[in-house]
C-alpha cells in the first residue's frame, strides 16, 4: 500500500532555541527540495550518509552549516524518500528554511502525525507502534518511556499476533466446516478447546491494562486526614520542597495542592487536601467538600493522623472521608502524643455512647487488637522512604513498574471486546453451534484487526493520528 504523492515538510524539533533543529522532508520530491536548500550535495547522494552542507536562500546567500542525511525509499522511517536538514537550532533560522522549502509548492506542509501514518500506510509499522512513537514523545515519566519504548519495538504487535493468527486459523476451519462439511469433516472437533485457550491468552493481557492506565497518566495519591496531623509536612517531604504552607494553627490548608513526582519509575501526582474537622469555618468547610470530592477520583489515598489516635477514631475518620480503601498513617511521630491533637476527633455518636455504657456508667469500649500503624515524619523524613515503597507497591501490586505492553484505552477496550467475543464463543462451542462460534470468532478478529490496523476505519486512523505533534 502506498500514501498520497505528495512531498511534506515540517520542523521534527521543538520551535524553541537548541543546539540542533531538524527539517524533515519526506516524499518523491523530498531530494529535489532538499538539494535546493543544499546545493552543494550531490545530484544522488549515497543514501544514510551524512554530508556536511551549506543552507542557501533563493538567492544562494548562505543561512547556515549543518548536516544534510538522505534516506532512500523503501528503506526509511516512511517508506518514501526523505531528507533530513540538521541545522543550529535557531527558530528563526528554522522558519526560514521551511518557507525555502514551501516557495516553489513542491512540498507542503506536514499535517500532525503524517510523518508516521505514512510509515504505517505503506507497511513499515502497524498501527499499535504508530501509537507508541506519540507515546515516547509523551512520555513523563521512567516507566511510561519504557512502554513506549517496548511498544515500539514490537510487544504489543507480538502478542496480538500470537492471537490472531491461531485465532484466523480456527476461523478458517470453521468456515470450512460450514460451507464445504465433506471436505474439512472434523476440522471442529477441538474447536472449543481452542477458543477456550485463546479467550484466557486475550484475558491474561487484558489484565495488564491497570497497570498501563497507571504508566499512561500516571498514579494519583492524595494525603487526608484531621488537621494539624502533619499532612502538608509530609508531602512536602515527599516531594521534595516546600509546597504547601506549615504552621501550627490548625487549618492551614484550605484547597488542595498538587505536585507530580517519580517513584520507582511510575510517574505520580501527590495531592496535599485540607484537614477534617466537625466545626469549621466558612472557607475551611468548602477545602473540606473538595477534599472528599478529590479523594472519590483518586488511585490511593493516605490517611495521615495525630500522634496517639486510637482505632476507633481512625474508623470514623475513614468514615467522615467517605473512603474504604486507604493506607492509615500515624503523622508527626517526631513528637509525643497529646490531648490537644486528639480533641478534633469527630464526636462518638449517641448510639455509641449507648452501646459503651452499662446502668448509667460508662465502660470502656472493648476494642479488637490490630496491627501497629506505620509512623511517619515529615519533619525529620522518619519513616517516608518506607512509606513511599509501601505506595508503589500499593498502587502497583508487588515489585517495581516496569514496562507493560497494554498502555491505552482503546487497546483496552478493543482487546475487551475481543475477549467477551471469545467467551461467548466458548459457550456456543458446548452447544455445537458452530455458526455462532464462527461469528463470534470473527468478531473477536476484527476487535483484534482494530490494534494493528488490518480492520481499522479511516475515522480511527484520523482519531489517532490527530494527537500526534507536526513533524512526527
């Protein structure tokens, strides 16, 4: 398959000042074009040789001295003729070179992302490593470079493939079965075995997607609790500078604060939220309702309490916050517990003070034994390095991020359907059905065709490549 005719041209590089910036020109006029910027390289220069070169106007006065590399169809990123101008890296400099290269309307300028959808178009990469090279450039943090890295390189295209093809052979044979029953006689008889391994290998890779949606956009953690626990201590511990404001009135923080941060590769946005309490003021009350609004979007959130707070107000303090899954804290473990860091628990609640009462006289509540809380100090850094691994594994389920194969929504839910398709394949295989199992079957191909791009629409092409930068 072969992309428009046309020649393109854009800026590969940031438009700001650097030390190089980069025109790319790709197309069958890309070396006519690229010789008229540089008309001291040969009429056929030697294809991925880099030739030391003048840049010239139309007049011929110099602009500047760079590199001039060209690549000779179908051995390019493309799979057309391109040419690379490596100049200094001045934006003005850069403009000028690209209007050189659009004044005669041999070339024209690059829609986003064109670059690599004519490398997918004319064959060199399929649609899942088209993604991944947007992926790179997007990339913010160790582990989501990773994933790109390994989607480009083939992972994702592996294991689909690994699905596909044994997937496209049952569906032939079941066809077969159907339409032609003398000549393929038994070419079902392990079908439902079949699908039954296959819809587990589509499952298996399906699992790995909470992992990539963490790796894509990154984990989001937000520290809550009682006021004057030493949240806003700690996350300025664990970001590293002082971001949010510290004093001993209690209340300090009346919005929440946000700060990204790397832990072990994964990218993760830190939340630093106002602190509880049963009576606040006005202003304080509504950081308060953003606090629970935040904390119900979050992928973990770290109660952080007082010095010396007992098990059943951290009960109802998870309660007040509207959270179930949490890591509880005992903050400021720097300095000793106190009354006065205990009174802004949330008040018993008539019934429980019923239940804690015989005849008129209180009794002390029987309370079950758990486990030590961990203690942490923002002040002195006590404890945040084994907190901080504790969150990693949290969010991360044992062992360090690494790179995952599935990484993207829409390979998500193509590959969920796939799956769901299998399954129902499955259940028809047991009642003998085979046009059922062959239609399901093929529908699981084309969810499949829809990740590398063999049955994707030109609508889902455009989507994707929509998001990419002019120049890739």
């Amino acid at each position: 398959m072969t992309s428009a005719t046309s020649t393109i041209v854009a800026l590969a590089t940031a438009p700001t000042a650097g030390a190089v910036g980069i025109l790319r020109l790709s197309g069958p006029a890309a070396l006519e074009v690229g010789r008229r910027l540089a008309p001291g390289v040969p009429v056929e220069p030697t294809p991925r040789h880099a030739y030391l070169a003048s840049f010239v106007d139309a007049q011929g006065r110099a602009l500047d001295e760079g590199l001039f590399l060209y690549f000779r169809a179908p051995a390019s990123f493309t799979g057309e003729d391109v040419v690379e101008l490596q100049a200094h890296g001045s934006p003005r400099l850069l403009q000028l070179l690209l209007a050189r290269a659009l004044e005669d309307g041999l070339a024209r300028p690059a829609a986003p992302g064109e670059f690599t959808r004519r490398a997918f178009l004319n064959g060199r990469i399929d649609l899942t490593r088209a993604e991944a090279v947007a992926d790179l450039v997007a990339a913010d943090s160790e582990s989501a470079v990773r994933a790109a890295a390994a989607g480009l390189s083939g992972a994702l295209t592996e294991r689909v493939r690994a699905l596909e093809e044994p997937l496209r052979s049952l569906h032939a044979d079941l066809e077969g079965v159907l339409n032609f029953p003398d000549e393929a006689e038994g070419a079902d008889e392990d079908s439902e075995a079949r699908v039954q391994a296959l819809r587990a290998q589509a499952e298996a890779l399906l699992s790995e997607a909470g992992h990539g949606r963490l790796v894509r956009r990154g984990a989001r953690v937000a520290l809550f609790g009682p006021v004057n626990a030493g949240k806003s201590t700690l996350f300025n511990r664990l970001v590293g500078e002082a971001r949010a404001l510290v004093d001993d009135e209690p209340g300090t923080t009346r919005d929440s604060l946000e700060a990204r941060v790397e832990w072990n590769g994964l990218g993760v946005m830190l939340f630093d939220t106002a602190g509880l309490r049963e009576t606040p003021g006005r202003v304080e009350a509504l950081g308060i309702a953003r606090t629970r609004e935040l904390l119900a979007g979050v992928d973990l959130t770290v109660l952080v309490l007082p010095p010396g707070t007992s098990e059943s107000d951290a009960e109802r303090w998870r309660a007040e916050a509207g959270v179930t899954d949490v890591l509880v804290v005992d903050g400021k473990c720097d300095v000793s517990s106190g009354s006065e860091v205990l009174s802004s628990a949330p008040r018993q609640r008539d019934s429980e003070v019923e239940a804690a009462s015989d005849g008129g006289h209180e009794v002390e509540a029987p309370s079950s034994v758990s486990p030590p809380r961990p203690r942490v100090s923002g002040l002195t850094g006590e404890g945040v390095d084994a907190l901080r691994e504790a969150l990693v594994s949290r969010l991360w389920g044992g062992g360090t991020p690494s790179a995952v194969a599935l990484v993207s929504e829409r390979h998500a839910d193509a590959l969920r359907r796939a799956a769901e398709a299998l399954a129902r394949a499955e259940s028809a295989s047991r009642l003998s059905t085979l046009e059922v199992v062959s239609g399901e079957v093929s529908l699981a191909l084309e969810a499949l065709g829809e990740l590398s791009g063999t049955s994707a629409s030109d609508a889902l092409i455009d989507a994707i490549f929509q998001r990419f930068c002019i120049g890739k």
